[in-house]
C-alpha cells in the first residue's frame, strides 16, 4: 500500500510564507522512480497542477500563477516532496494535494497515487 502523506498546510496572511511537506511510504513504493507533483483545489473549481519535479532530471516546472513564487524541492533519501510558498495572495488559498506518477504531467489523472490533502488557508 502506498501512502503519501502532506503536512505544513494553515492560515497565513497575504504575503506570507509556507512550506508544505508530502511523505511516501510504500513497501511496493520506489520513491526515487516517480515523478512528484502538487495540485490545488480550490472550493467550486477543478483540482489544478501546481508544480512538478522529475524524478529522471529534476526538472521542475511550474503553473504560471506560482511561477517565482513557489519552489518544488525532493529529498529522495527522506522519501519526501516539498513545495515552498512564498509571496502567497488570497487567490493561493485551497487544498493542496500532492501526487506521484510516472512522468511529468499538468493533468491529474496522469498521477498514479495521491495524498489526502492539507488545506492552505490565506488571509487578505
């Protein structure tokens, strides 16, 4: 069973930081072979891509409403996804998820397992 797990999501003001974590355990779970990615959604709208880190490369790319706001980071050792917000506007607030997959991908269904989610919350 693959578990993603993502924490560091909460209430933050406009112009703030957070820095949300996503886990991976998994005996069958070769971290280190998948893709990771953080989607977003928001309450009413369609779940979106965020960010993404190849795991061949470690290419990341980014929405353009992130982009040089957001940092993707991994530590294939710790099993572990980050996605460092800075600069966050009330338009970032919604549940954010992170998956892994096979490739890099902007659609959801391109990612084979998913977290729970962590709701991020900013004020204006």
């Amino acid at each position: 069973q693959v578990q993603l797990v993502e924490s560091g999501g909460g209430l933050v003001q406009a112009g703030g930081s957070l820095r949300l974590s996503c886990a991976a355990s998994g005996r069958t779970f070769t971290f280190i072979t998948y893709t990771m990615g953080w989607f977003r959604q928001a309450p009413g709208k369609e779940r979106e891509f965020v960010a993404a880190i190849s795991w061949r490369s470690g290419n990341t790319y980014y929405a353009d409403s992130v982009k040089g706001r957001f940092t993707i980071s991994r530590d294939n050792a710790k099993g572990t996804v980050y996605l460092q917000m800075n600069s966050l506007k009330p338009e970032d607030t919604a549940v954010y998820y992170c998956a892994a997959g096979p490739t890099v991908a902007g659609t959801p269904n391109e990612y084979r397992y998913w977290g729970q989610g962590t709701q991020v919350t900013v004020s204006s």
